[in-house]
C-alpha cells in the first residue's frame, strides 16, 4: 500500500489520526492501485475547473486524487448523502487528495439558495472543507453551461450528436425496450451543418419547450437502453438561480455529469448503483471529448478535455429502517405538516439529526461501521443509534433530570439540620474524563423536599424492588442515605408525597458516609433549586421498518406517538446548558439542549437523542 501523504483539503476537524488504520473496502483498492501504477501522476491542474488547454497549461496536480459530493441543490442533505459525504471527503483525506463539493444546479426549476446554504452549513458542521489552494467556493456545474454547449457543438460538427424533431411519444416509442431493439430517429441522418443551424435555433429561443432535443448518435441497437442515442440537450424556457435568463436550453444529467467531472480533474467518481447502466455512456462522452477528430475538409477538431479522464465506481446507497432517504418524500413529510420543518428532530435531515442531538463525530463512525459495498442492503436503525450513544458515552455531562415527578419530603430535616437548611452537594459532571479534558463538578442543593422520580417508590413492592418503600434505605444519589416511611394520598389515592428521613452523618463524599450499607442510588433534583424543563419524547417517525419499500404509502404508517412532551424538573447545570449541548440524563439516556426552542437559563427545552441501551421491540 502507498503511503498516505498529507490532505489537500484544510480539513476542520480531522478525526482520524493518520496513522489509524481503516478496514479496506473495494474503493480503497481501487484508489491504492491506482495510486501504485501512477494512473492519474501526470495530471495537470490549472488552478480551477476547466478545459484540457487550461490544464495544461498548470502544474502537475498537487492532490493525489479528486473525488467529488455532487449535491443537487433541492432540498435538505440526509443521512444517505451523510454516508457519500464521509466517504468522499474521507477518501480524499486518506490518500493525499482533495475532494470538492460542486452543487449540481444544471436543472433550473427545482433549485434554491435557501438548500445551497443549509448544504454549505451541513457539509461543514460534519467536519469536512473543500477549499483548496486558490479556491474557496464550492463549485457549481452551471458555471460549466458555457463548456457544455461548446462540447455539444462539438459532437455536433464529429456527427456524435443530432437534433430530434419526434414527439416525446414517438422517441419513447422508438426506444424499443429490453427485448426489442430501437428505431432510428427519421432525423438521424442530417448533416451536421442542419444540426448545428438547428440547435442554435434552440438555444436562441426560436423553438418551444419539447419540441425538439439534442441527441447523441451512438447505436439505437444497443443492448443497454441508456446508449440507444440517449438525448443531451433540451429546451427550457426557465430562469435559472446563477444564469438568469441566459440560457433556454439546458443540458440533461446524463451528458452535464461526466463533464462536471472531467472538467474538475475528477479522478475517482463515486456515486450510487442506480448509475450503473449510465457508465458507459459516461466513459463514451469522455473519449469523445477528450480525442480529436479529423474533419472531411481537413479540419481537425476535439482535444476538448484532458486526459486520463475520470472514471465512475458505483456503491450501494444507504437504506436505513425506520427512515426515508428520498428528498422528495421528505419533503413530502415537511409539506403535509407530517412533521415540523426541516429539522424536526424526527427527520433524518442533517439538520434533523443535529437537533435531534447527533455529533459529526457519531455520523462518521456511522459512516465508517457500515462501510461500502456493491450490494444493497438494510441497515438496522440501532446501528446509527449505537454510534451516538458510543461518542456521547466519553463527552456528555451528567446531569439529573427527574421526568415523572412525585415529591420526598424528609421529615427529619428541620429538626437534624435546622430548619430551612439548604446543604451543598456536588457530583462530577463526567465520571471517568478522558486524558486532558478537564473534570467539571456540578453543583446543587438538598433540602426538606426533593423531586423523584414516581416509579422509585412502591409501597407494598414486588419482588426484587430496591429502591423507596416503607422501611428500605436508598441513597439520593451525591446526598445523604434515608429510610422510607410512607406517604401521603389524595382522596382519589394518589400518592401525593413520599415520606421519608435521613439518616444522619452519610452526606456522600464525607468520612464513614458509606457505613450505612443500601441497594440502590437514586437520582433526585432539590426542590428549592430544581427548574421546569420542556422534555420532548421522541420515537420512530414510522411504524414500520421499511416505510417506503414496495409502494408502500409511507404517509400512511407514521407512528401517532412519535413525539411526547412532557414537564421534567432538571438539576442547575442542566437549566444553565448552552443550546446544542449535549448531555445524559442520568439512568434515562441522552438528551439535547434544543437549538432553536432552549434559552439559557429561562426556558429550558430538551430532546431526547437515544436512549441507553438499545431498548426498541425489547
Ligand atoms: P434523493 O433521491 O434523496 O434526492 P439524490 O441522489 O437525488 O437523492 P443528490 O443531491 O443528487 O440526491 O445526491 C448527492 C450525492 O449523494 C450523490 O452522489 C448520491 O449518490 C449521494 N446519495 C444520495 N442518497 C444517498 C444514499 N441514500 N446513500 C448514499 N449516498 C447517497
Ligand atoms: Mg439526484
């Protein structure tokens, strides 16, 4: 294996030390055989995407490789583009390369800046740059219009390329299918003067919308449908967010990708399964660009782009249970009110998952623990889960929330500690802290009345209870140990209060504390110092572990109880959580300080993240 070499790309936070060793996967050997015979060494680059003249014209490639995050800017990023996030960034970290993040804005009508700005923020927050030497914006493939009609032009003049004047019925009809060869087009045989008087007529704007296309003259026989003349150009009369009105006509995925790459110096493309049969038109459209043609009255044309071109590798896209990763069924989700926004905590949007207390750290092991195949598979929900509860483990503070709250009034306090006493406690914030991370305390009071929790004491309990019933000792966790005594009921028999004393002379941390022996330690918040807490509940989005597999109406089984709110009382250091901060609460899981809804102080709102164990269907 070739040895590493350092980034290209500055990356914000680079979690691998070089010298972790990651298992390797079919990627990886292709880029380290690559990198062993020299494929891309005598690649030049000119400072910035362009055509072969202009990087020829630069130095050799400083970046080892080139991969790519081609995001169309129409909605929200997700968990899936997460995965293909990790791993060309990753890829790209890992071997001496630079990876860009190009927004594939060739499509007019469905794009915003409003999903350009939030796919700009995501890629970040997840740890990860794209800027490079002399180039901090990401890319965008419209700036690439003016390259890709000229290349169309081009294919044009070879006679690679015809304008079809056949209804979108009839070219469909001509497509043959798998069985059945295709049909040639009744304009195929045009001369390339025609084509090129008529696709300047197009992008002039002298034609409707679907009255004709831009094609490529391949083979209507071909067994793989993609290459039956697979159409490049069509006509759009729309705006455009970076071009304006500059074009009505606008290249089709199929042809703009392969160009988007090659002008990037794209070594290794990457992209999902579903791409497959598109590969060869891919590898067709970057010899065509890349040789020269001699023309009948002498003229040689082409060269247009540089050489060795970049090449396509495909791998199964993630498919997630209990999770939809289309972002048009998201957005399906956001535009029915299903849920509430973009980054409900329930979605599994990038900014969803961030809300919903996830770490850039949890999403790359993620990325790392599933790895990459060719082969589509599901992977189970508590994977993702596991992943967070593994990083928030080290990092999140402790902290004592008490979700259904009844009150323990100690009936001896007054008379053993004096009457309003309010004594000092103190737990640590993280109980084992890693190396060098400086160990927080956490500060709170006991006094006559304490918040616990409900379930914590039984007053005639079954087998095998330990915590609060008349008669048994429990420590309040970091205070004193008492003895339960009873409670008191409302008329309808609640229980009202439990009643209970302390026993003197075991504060925690305090010489002989812990002669009095008990079973359980409980957690509690101190009445006087306790504050109300938004707690918000969350579960599964969808009842079932495919939502959206075989036609299944994924509107129709969202799970009715997939959010609860509830009233908690929360020890100070929790009501005084920046926003975004993580946390456990004890015994009950991880929880989140809510971006938007938590004020410092004031109003504290949090979500749940994950509990801590992998509870679901057990
Ligand atoms: P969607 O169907 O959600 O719109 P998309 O593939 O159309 O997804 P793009 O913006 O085109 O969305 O995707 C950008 C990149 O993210 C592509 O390279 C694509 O292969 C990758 N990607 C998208 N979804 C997944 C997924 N579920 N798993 C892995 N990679 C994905
Ligand atoms: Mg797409």
């Amino acid at each position: 294996m070739s040895h590493p070499t350092p980034p290209q790309n500055k990356t914000a936070a680079d979690p691998a030390a070089p010298d972790v060793v990651k298992p390797s996967n079919f990627l990886r050997q292709i880029i380290e055989s690559d990198l062993e015979k020299g494929t891309y060494a005598s690649r030049h680059w000119g400072g910035s995407p362009g055509d072969a003249a202009h990087h020829a014209a630069g130095p050799l490639d400083p970046a080892k490789i080139r991969t790519r995050f081609p995001p169309e800017p129409n909605g929200y990023l997700h968990v899936g583009h997460a995965k293909s996030i990790c791993l060309n960034f990753g890829l790209a970290r890992d071997y001496g390369g630079v990876c860009h993040l190009r927004f594939d804005d060739t499509n007019p009508e469905k794009e915003d800046t409003e999903y350009v700005d939030s796919i700009i923020d995501s890629v970040k927050w997840l740890g990860f740059d794209w800027s490079q030497p002399g180039n901090t914006l990401p890319y965008q493939a419209s700036d690439y219009f003016d390259f890709m009609y000229r290349a169309a032009e081009y294919l044009i003049e070879a006679d690679y390329a015809y304008v079809d004047e056949q209804t979108p019925d009839e070219m469909r009809a001509n497509r043959g299918d798998f069985g059945k060869p295709g049909m040639d087009s009744p304009y195929r045989n045009r001369t390339p003067a025609e084509n090129l008087e008529r696709f300047r007529q197009m992008a002039q704007g002298l034609h409707e919308d679907g009255a004709m296309v831009l094609r490529a003259k391949i083979d209507m026989a071909s067994p793989n449908i993609n290459m039956r003349d697979p159409a490049i150009y069509r006509i759009k009369h729309a705006e455009h967010h970076n071009t304006g009105n500059k074009w009505c006509i606008y290249p089709m995925y199929t042809f703009a990708h392969p160009i988007e790459d090659a002008l990037e110096q794209i070594t290794h493309s990457i992209c999902t399964l579903e791409f497959e049969d598109q590969r060869p038109f891919y590898d067709w459209l970057m010899d065509r660009l890349s040789e020269t043609v001699t023309l009948s009255d002498g003229r040689v044309i082409g060269g247009l782009l540089a050489q060795p071109a970049p090449h396509q590798y495909e791998f199964a896209r993630l498919n997630l249970t209990y999770v939809i990763t289309s972002k048009r069924k998201l957005a399906a989700l956001v535009n029915e009110n299903k849920v509430n926004g973009w980054d409900d905590p329930r979605m599994p949007t990038i900014v969803g998952l961030r809300r919903r207390g996830y770490t850039p750290a949890a999403l790359q092991a993620f990325a790392e623990r599933i790895g990459v195949t060719k082969s589509d598979s599901w992977i189970d929900y508590s994977t993702l889960e596991g992943c967070l509860r593994e990083d928030l483990e080290l990092k999140a503070h402790r902290g004592f929330a008490v979700l259904n709250p009844v009150k323990l009034v100690l009936t001896n306090w007054d008379e053993l500690m004096g009457a309003g006493h309010l004594e000092p406690c103190t737990q640590p914030a993280l109980p084992h802290p890693p190396d060098g991370v400086e160990a927080h305390t956490r500060h709170f009071t006991i006094g006559k009345e304490v918040w616990i929790e409900r379930e914590d004491f039984c007053e005639v309990p079954p087998k095998g209870f330990k915590r609060l019933f008349p008669g048994n000792k429990v420590r309040l966790k970091g205070g004193y140990v008492i003895e339960c005594t009873g409670c008191t009921k409302d008329a309808d028999g609640k229980i009202t209060e439990v009643l209970a004393t302390v026993v003197p002379d075991t504060k925690s941390g305090t010489p002989g504390s812990d002669s009095v022996k008990v079973k359980a330690a409980i957690t509690w918040v101190g009445v006087n110092d306790g504050v109300n807490a938004e707690v918000r509940l969350y579960d599964r989005l969808f009842l079932d572990a495919q939502p959206d597999a075989g036609g299944k109406d994924y509107l129709e089984i969202l799970n009715p109880n997939s959010l609860k709110v509830i009233t908690a009382i929360v020890e100070p250091s929790l009501a005084n959580a920046a926003a975004g901060q993580n946390f456990q609460f004890e015994r009950h899981g991880y929880f989140v300080a809510d971006r938007v809804d938590h004020v410092q102080g004031s109003k504290p709102v949090f979500n749940l993240a994950v509990g801590l164990r992998d509870s679901w269907g057990k």
